[in-house]
C-alpha cells in the first residue's frame, strides 16, 4: 500500500498479512481484524501507519516484527474506544513493536510478552487502559513514553527495560516491576 491515501477495512474476519504500509499511507481497521506473527511482519516504511478503530487480534507465536524505516510520521496507534488483543501462542512468545506506539484504547494482553521499542507516535500520549494478565509482559523497551491518563492493571508484569517513561497526575498503576528508572 503505497501513497497519500486510506485503507478503510471494515466487517468481519479480516487478516493482516505481512503488508508494506509506505510513503504516508495509512491502513484503518475499523472492524474486526487478526494479526498473526506466523503471517510475516508489517513493515511500516516512509511514514506508514497502522491505526485501530475496531477490534485487533494479535496472535501466533510472536516470531514476527511491527516496524518501521525510520522515517518520522511511522506508526501504530489504538484509538480511543478501540481494543488490542495480544494472545501469543505461550506466555514466552515475545511480539515486538519496533515503531512508535500510542494507545488511547484498550490494550490487553493475555498471554506472551508484548514490546515496545519505541516511544509515542509524534507528540501524542497513552490515555487508554492497559490490561495485563498474569500469564503476559508488557515491555516498554525504549524510546519517550507519556502516558497521561488511564490505567494499567492485571496480575501480570509491566516493564520498564530502557524505556524513558512519563506518568502525569491521575494515572493508576496496578503492578510493575521495573529494571530501570520509571
């Protein structure tokens, strides 16, 4: 998917598979959508983006990357009133965002490890909920994260690994374990 234009996926059933999002382009799922890492990565390239408006299942093994060129405007965002599942094959499978990631959705976790490499997608900042179940890990692996209002909560482990991390007033944190300054 190269250009200046939109995807629109709506309905139901639908799987992402290994696309080239470039040059701006930016695929919008707003139906209900599966991503599962055995399919191959997302490659986000000149400033391509992924944005959730639905539902986003992220499944398999976890063998595969979200990520991007380098290039500023690349990104994956969780919209407000959307939701992320990640459910990997096993709770060590690890499925790694290597491109700026926002959430002002819900994101949970219920198996595996997620990561994220990088920070916020440009200036923007987590507001949604991040549910982390006992048998999950979200690793917040680098980059500048804000995150400026939801909730982080579940039996599992929140993780800051390399990540420089922002919490304003008003956030509510359930359980982290940390490795380096938060």
């Amino acid at each position: 998917l190269t250009g200046s234009g939109t995807m629109t996926v709506t309905g139901s059933g639908s799987t992402l598979c290994a696309p080239n999002v470039d040059g701006g382009y930016r695929l919008l799922n707003n139906g209900s959508m599966t991503y599962n890492t055995a399919c191959g990565y997302v490659y986000l390239s000149n400033g391509g983006k992924l944005e959730n408006a639905g539902t986003l299942a992220v499944t398999g093994n976890g063998s595969a990357y979200v990520y991007d060129d380098g290039n500023a405007g690349a990104g994956v965002t969780n919209d407000s009133g959307a939701t992320m599942n990640v459910g990997l094959a096993t709770a060590a499978a690890d499925e790694t965002f290597a491109t700026p990631f926002t959430n002002a959705g819900t994101l949970n976790i219920t198996q595996g490890i997620l990561s994220l490499s990088e920070g916020n997608v440009g200036s923007s900042s987590d507001s949604g909920s991040f549910v982390v179940s006992s048998a999950a890990v979200l690793s917040l692996d680098g980059g500048n994260r804000t995150v400026s209002a939801g909730t982080e909560s579940g039996a599992g482990t929140l993780r800051a690994n390399g990540a420089t991390v922002h919490f304003t007033s008003g956030v509510k944190i359930g359980r982290a374990s940390c490795r380096e300054r938060v």
